[in-house]
C-alpha cells in the first residue's frame, strides 16, 4: 500500500454508516478515485469536504481495491460560489456527472484541467447565462473525452453540407447526415442554424442567438447518452431542464 498525493475534485460524497463518508474524485494521476474516509463526518478531518472543491488529495493506495483510504485532502479552490443558486449547482452537477460516468483510472491531466475550468466559468455565471455556459462546457468536455461531433461533412457519403442544408444527427456515427442521407436516420433533425450554434458551442463560444436552449440541452444530453452515459440519461439533465424558465413559443 502506498501513500499517494495528487490533485483533485470531489464530484461525488454519500455518506456511509455513522460517521463516514464515500467521495468520488477526479484526479489528475489517476482518472476516477472512490476513496472510504472514515470519520470525517464526526471530525474536523472532514472540513471543506464540499462538492466540486478542488485541492490535493492524499490517500493510501492499493491497486487491487475498488475504495481506497482517504488521509487528507488540503483544499486550495472550495468553489462554494456553485451551491449558492440551484440551477447553477444542478449545471455543475450535469458536469460532475459526465465525468463520473464516463469513467476511468487512467491519468486525466488534460481532462482534469477541462474540468477545473469549467466549474470555475460556472462558478462566476450569473444566472440567466447559466444555461449556455453549461453548453459549452459540456460540449467542450465531450470533445475533451474524445467524442467530438463532426458538423461539416456528412459521414455516410462524405460530402460537404451546404450552408443553408438541414441535415440529421447520426450519433453511432458522430456527425450529421446531409439532406440525401437523411432518410433512414434516427437521430433528430438539426437546421443550419443549430448546426451553427453547436459548431460556435464546439469552438469555445456562446452564440448570441441561443434564445431557447432547450432543444440544445436535449441534444447535448442524447448524444452523452449514447457515447458516455450507455442507453440511460443522466438524471441530472432532467434536474437541470426542471429548474430552467420556461421558453416563449
Ligand atoms: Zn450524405
């Protein structure tokens, strides 16, 4: 067993028995770390066990379990700014879920930085521009785990789409069909406009226009479905869509 320190952010805590807790992290050596910290619900070694801080976590490792021992985690960014409003914090919970599910012990340091990043834009959001920085977060950490769409060329006849052509999303394929291969298709139909939108989203950028980002945040939460979260929605989309506005028909 070793003693190991590496940085981290609790995605995850759920209490266990009395006085102990289990807290996913994800970290930057070693991708997804559940780890057993015994007592800190009834001490002070439990302070600033928050969702989504960040820090350096040491704990004592052991390769053949599934929970590791929790020893300390020193917070350096506590983030309590995403608990103070509810669809800021059911945003980051989207996030955090993402990454939970996707899933991995492998070293994330890129991911581990897309992440970080993404809950400190979120933490600064007010909340009206909440729904959009979510999308591109949520987007960005898509492509960060390697499922970028692709928006320009159709991937059945490889031909280029036009700008004004609607096509269909293929999510088995990971891009749009143009108009001549959309028959047959299943995913939903996407506009020029949306296409846009998504490509701006993609890029690191909030489109002006997105006035009604429901249907985006449908499309964001089926294409997760199918590539990370494995035939079921993440519940915290459905969360998140219950505490938007409603939107002007
Ligand atoms: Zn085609």
């Amino acid at each position: 067993m070793a003693v190991t320190t590496t940085d981290a952010v609790l995605l995850r805590a759920h209490a266990y028995g009395e006085t102990s807790r289990v807290l996913r992290f994800l970290t930057r050596d070693r991708g997804i770390v559940g780890v057993m910290a015994r007592g800190v619900r009834s001490t002070k070694r439990g302070h600033g066990l928050a969702t989504f801080a960040s820090g350096r976590l040491t704990l004592y490792h052991k390769a053949t379990r599934d929970l590791q021992t929790y020893k300390e985690f020193a917070v350096v960014s506590p983030r309590r700014g995403l608990g103070t409003d509810p669809l800021r914090l059911a945003a980051a919970s989207v996030l955090a879920d993402l990454v939970l599910r996707h899933g991995g012990d492998a070293e994330a340091g890129d991911l581990y930085d897309a992440l970080a990043g993404a809950l400190d834009r979120l933490e600064g959001t007010p909340p009206a521009a909440i729904a959009g920085v979510l999308l591109r977060e949520g987007w960005g950490l898509v492509a960060e785990l390697g499922y970028r769409p692709e928006l320009q060329r159709c991937p059945l006849c490889g031909r280029e789409l036009a700008p004004d052509e609607m096509g269909r999303f293929d999510f088995s394929q990971g891009g749009v069909r143009c108009a001549d291969c959309a028959t047959g298709g299943e995913g939903p139909r996407i506009g020029p406009g949306a296409r846009l939108q998504v490509g701006a989203l993609l890029a690191g950028a909030i489109p002006d226009d997105l006035e009604r980002p429901r249907a985006h945040l449908q499309l964001l939460s089926d294409f997760i479905t199918y590539h990370v979260a494995g035939s079921r929605p993440l519940d915290t989309f459905r969360i998140l869509a219950a505490l938007l506005p409603p939107e002007a028909t």
